[in-house]
C-alpha cells in the first residue's frame, strides 16, 4: 500500500519511521551481534511495561527507511537485526522496507516483538505492510505483557508470550528459557536498558543513576547550577 501523495512523512513514496531509539550493536536481544530498532508508539498500553516512555503516539525521531540502514550497519560483525518498541506492526511498511533494504548488503536474521498476536496479524492486520514484514520476520514474540506472568526467563517478557519460528534460521536458539541479559547504553542525555532486564534490575539502575545525580549536584556551588 502507497502512502498518500504529498504526506509530509514519507519520503520517495515511502512512509517515514517514528523511532524511540536504535543500537548498533548488543548481545542482549537474540543470537550473535544485533541491530536494534525501538519504535515509538503503542496501542496495546500493558500495565507495568518495561518501556512505558515509547507508549505515547507522538512524533520522536522520524527517518527513512532507505537512510537508518546504513547507521543500523555501521558495525561489520552484526548477523541480524530486532524490531521492538513500542509496536512495531503499527509501522510494518516502512520496517518491511527497511530490512529488505538491509538484507541487499548481508544476509541478516530478524527478530520481531508485537503485543498483536500472531493470528490476529494474519486476519486483522493493524495497518499496511503487516504481511509484508511477517514474510521477512525469522522469529516473531506476541502478544501483550502481562506482569504477573514475568518468569524472569528468555527474551519473552511475560510467560503468555508465545515464541513463533516462522522460518528455521533461528531454530537452534532458545527464546523461551534461557538466562536474561541486559546492557546498559548511555547516550547523548541519556541511559537505558538494552534487553529483556531480569527482577530488580531497572530498579537498581534507577537507583545508581539518582545516587550518581546527588553527587554531581552536591559537588557543584548554587551558583554554578542557577547559571
């Protein structure tokens, strides 16, 4: 499906990526190096998500298809890529393009998270594109997070979520219970977890980053910090 002509977020007949976040490189969400995308947005609203700031449907950082490739390739020892969010099926075109695009310059894996079910992408898809990024996706994680049944095991964040091998290029990786494992990336202006994180982790990280916060602010004088 063609975007309409003239939307101010597409580009060369392609829709545009609202994208919370992007890691070139981690070890924490699936086999070998990865890609990561976080989308921004999400309709399903799952009580205690793990990325509540990436809910809102609201405009973040919009790019290309054509142009996040060559940042998300940027390191030559990655294998694959993961989409998550947010939810990834409210954009699908434009993150079916983009791993096609990226699978012209390697053969790379993809991994894909959706609060939708499988079965309800295939009947009711969400938006456009849907059955198009379902064809290039090698290892689907569905449905919404339920944090009641947080097992504190493999990639699923609760145990509801069903683990879909929808081609065999990942078939010998376990998704559903091996250990968790989670990096911390700092950026410009800001810190977050890569990963599925385990019990008491985020906690503890929001701990270390306001004792690291007071100690800043303690060793520098009133009129530095009302300047």
């Amino acid at each position: 499906m063609m975007p309409p002509p003239g939307d101010p977020w597409c580009t060369g007949g392609w829709p545009l990526l609202n994208i919370a976040a992007t890691c070139t490189a981690t070890h924490a969400l699936g086999p070998g190096l990865r890609a990561v995308v976080w989308v921004q947005g999400c309709p399903h609203h799952c009580p205690g998500c793990l990325a509540p700031d990436w809910i809102p449907m609201r405009q973040a950082r919009r790019v290309a298809p054509d142009d996040l490739v060559a940042e998300l390739l940027v390191h030559p020892d990655v294998t694959g890529l993961t989409f998550s969010g947010g939810e990834p099926m409210m954009q699908a075109a434009g993150l079916a393009r983009l791993i096609r695009l990226a699978r012209q310059q390697r053969p790379l894996s993809l991994i894909c998270f959706s609060g939708f079910t499988l079965a309800q992408l295939r009947h009711v898809p969400p938006g456009p594109g849907v059955a198009d990024l379902l064809a290039e996706i090698d290892v689907l994680i569905d449905g919404r997070y339920i944090a009641a049944q947080n097992d504190n095991c493999g990639l699923r964040g609760s145990h509801n979520q069903r683990i879909h091998y929808l081609t065999d290029r990942l078939a010998a990786f376990d998704f559903a219970t091996g250990p968790r494992q989670v990096e911390i990336q700092v950026g410009t202006g800001q810190v977050f977890l890569v990963g599925v994180p385990p019990h008491g982790v985020v906690t503890m990280v929001e701990q270390a980053i306001d004792r690291t916060r007071a100690r800043l602010l303690a060793r520098v004088p009133d009129n530095d910090i009302d300047s």
